[in-house]
C-alpha cells in the first residue's frame, strides 16, 4: 500500500506505508495543494496553486498529461 503526499514546496512524495519508507521524491514548479490516485492505481493527478491537473504514471513517476481548463 503507497501514500502520496504533496508539499508546499512543490514536493510530491510517493510512501510504502507499511515500512515508512520514502520511495519517491518528484518536485513541480509550483506549490502542490492536493493527490490522488485513479480508482486502478495506475496512475495519479497533483493539483496546484494554478487551474493545471498534472496526471502521473505510478510505476515510472513520469508525467503524462497536463490537464488545463479551457
């Protein structure tokens, strides 16, 4: 089981709970303000202080999409 946490800082950190461990650190140019995970777990969506949804791939941690209102 993982735990995604955003920052402040623009830091999105991906945890294995269970252990505590920090697996992952991705860092945005903005201040990150909310996460979630798709209903499979593949991927997961960071909200920010801007209108942008950035959409992330679990297992790479790459970007896939930027969703933006029109």
């Amino acid at each position: 089981m993982y735990v995604l946490v955003t920052d402040a800082s623009g830091q999105v950190k991906f945890w294995h709970y269970q252990t505590g461990r920090c697996l992952n650190t991705t860092y945005e140019t903005r201040q990150c303000l909310c996460s979630g995970f798709n209903s499979t777990g593949e991927r997961y969506a960071v909200g920010g202080e801007d209108p942008a949804i950035n959409i992330y791939d679990t297992i790479t941690k790459k970007k896939i999409i930027t969703c933006e209102p029109r």
